[in-house]
C-alpha cells in the first residue's frame, strides 16, 4: 500500500540577506493509523518539516522535493487547492494554542467553524457538535466552555481546545507541532494522553514534532531524529531512542533527567554555514579525519538508517 504521507527529498530554504538552510534533503513516510515523531534541539528544522507539509512555510522560503499525501503532491498545489485539504485533510494542532486561537471569537465558534468552511454545515449543527468534541476531550461543561474566549482559558484548556477544531473533522493526518512544549510534566501526561486516544480510537495518523523524549518513546512507531536540517538516524522508536546508533541520538538520550542530564558539548551549527562533512562532527568524540571533509548518507543499520561513517 502506498503511504498516506510520503516526504521525498525535501529540503527548504529561506532567501534574505543570507540563505537560511533549514532543511536539506529530509525523505520519509507515514501509513494510516500510524504515529511518527520528528525529534531534536531547537532550532533543528523539525517545525520547518511540519510547516512545508501543511504548507505554511513564508512566501519567500525556497523549497524543493515532494511531499506526497494521499498521492497529491502539495508542493505543487495552489493555495485555494491547500485550503481544501488543511482541516479535511490534515489537521494541525500548534505549540502555543493561546496564539492559535483568534482573542475576538468565542472557543465554540472556533471549533465549529470547519464544519462550516468545509462542510457548509448550519449553525446550530455546528455548535452542536463542537460541543460534543468539547466533551469528548474532558470538558465536564461543555456548554459553558462555548461562551468562554480564549483569554478567559488557560493555556492546556486552549491546547485541548485547539486539539477539538483540528480534529473535528476527524481528518486522517494530524500534525501536532510541539504539543507538549512549556507544560509542566502532568499536563504533558495529559496531553500525550490525548493524542494517544485521538490515534487508538479514530486510526488518526500521527505526525508528532517534538523536543520531548519520553513523550516520542511513549507514542511513536517510528522517530526520525534530525541535526542541523537534515535526519541523521530513523528507524522504529523503541530501537532508536532505546539504543541509539548516532553519536548524536546517544547524547539527546544521555542528556535526560533519568539518564544523568549529560548535555551534549558546544552548540548546533548556524544554517546560514554549516560545517562541511558530518554537520556533527565539531560536537562528536568519535570524530576522525575524514568526519570533517566527507558528508555522510544515510545508510541501513539493520532495521534503520543511521549517517553516520562510524556507525554500523
């Protein structure tokens, strides 16, 4: 079967006094009902990723390759085209919720507006099942949470509330864009939670960007890690984050709370030049001569692929 999500050669570049290199040459795919997480530092690209497939990116980014949903090529199609295929087609939910949500419109308008967009549906029917959605996702006042604005919510109500407008469509592709990001560790349960339920109970495929280790092991079939835009190893969850190949899968995973909190040495290159050879190598202590002039490619290590010379 082909995959509901296909990501060939992407690579995306933003134009301005310098060229911002932030994703180079990234490929992999997502089947129905299955939940795949982009994980690194800051910085790293992952967003960037979510951003070109939900095509959100600037109008002066640059970007190449092909992102394939459901055979469609995105890259290629118009805005108006687009339009018809977020919320229907792709849900996404964004790292910060409270900036997400327009401050001038009840929570209740808000998640029944794409039944109104995209399905022509009538008031009354659309805040009827707005509610129900509400309801679905813990609220025990529904009703009442209608007639709230978004100031008047926290910011995990606002993140549920963000998750009901993505998915009431009950679209087959959700991107969540750092759901967990700046919540304290019982609200992350939480939210994990959530978006486990979302993928066991609808077969919702899951593209989840994240910084957050555990909440990746805890849900993903598979995990991509990327380093200065490009993947440097990806392969089933449990195998990449449980025993990682890449020097530098082995530091994010050492740099843990549980695992001791080892950060990994010096910092991320700039996009705008990054090192030639292994863009890991200035922070690796496995580095040899040729680390530092021959760029690696991606190469199998049994059940996934790592770039990585040194690796097996």
């Amino acid at each position: 079967m082909s995959p509901l999500l296909d990501i060939r050669s992407l690579s995306v570049t933003f134009r301005g006094e310098q060229a911002v290199r932030a994703v180079e040459d990234v490929s992999f795919s997502l089947a129905e009902g299955e939940v795949a997480a982009l994980v690194g530092e800051s910085g790293c690209g992952k967003s960037v990723v979510a951003h070109a497939v939900a095509g959100l990116l600037p109008p002066g980014a640059a970007v190449s390759g092909a992102v394939l949903f459901q055979g469609r090529d995105l890259l290629a199609l118009a805005e108006r085209e687009m339009e018809a295929v977020r919320g229907a087609g792709i849900g996404v939910v964004f790292q910060n919720p409270s900036l997400a949500l327009n401050p001038l419109h009840t929570v209740g308008r808000q998640v029944a507006e794409p039944l109104r967009v995209h399905r022509g549906e009538k008031k009354e029917q659309a805040f009827a099942a707005a509610c129900r959605a509400l309801a679905a996702l813990g609220f025990a006042d529904a009703p009442g949470l209608m007639r709230l604005y978004p100031s008047q919510c926290s910011g995990g109500m606002n993140q549920r509330v963000v998750t009901a407008a993505s998915t009431i469509l009950d679209p087959p592709l959700l991107i969540a864009d750092e759901p967990t990001k700046g919540l304290d560790r019982d609200r992350v349960a939480d939210v994990a939670g959530e978006l486990g339920r979302l993928v066991a109970e609808r077969g919702t495929a899951l593209l989840l960007i994240t910084h957050d280790i555990p909440v990746a092991l805890a849900l993903a079939d598979r995990v991509a890690v990327m380093y200065a835009g490009e993947i440097v190893e990806t392969g089933p969850a449990r195998e990449v984050l449980g025993d990682p190949a890449h020097p530098y899968t082995r530091g994010l995973v050492a740099s843990l709370p549980e695992n001791g909190f080892v950060p990994i040495p010096g910092a991320s290159p700039s996009p705008v030049d990054p090192p030639a050879g292994c863009r890991f190598h200035p922070r690796c202590s496995f580095c040899v001569d040729r680390c530092r002039t021959e760029r690696p490619a991606l190469a199998a290590a049994g059940r996934r692929l790592v770039r990585c010379r040194r690796c097996p």
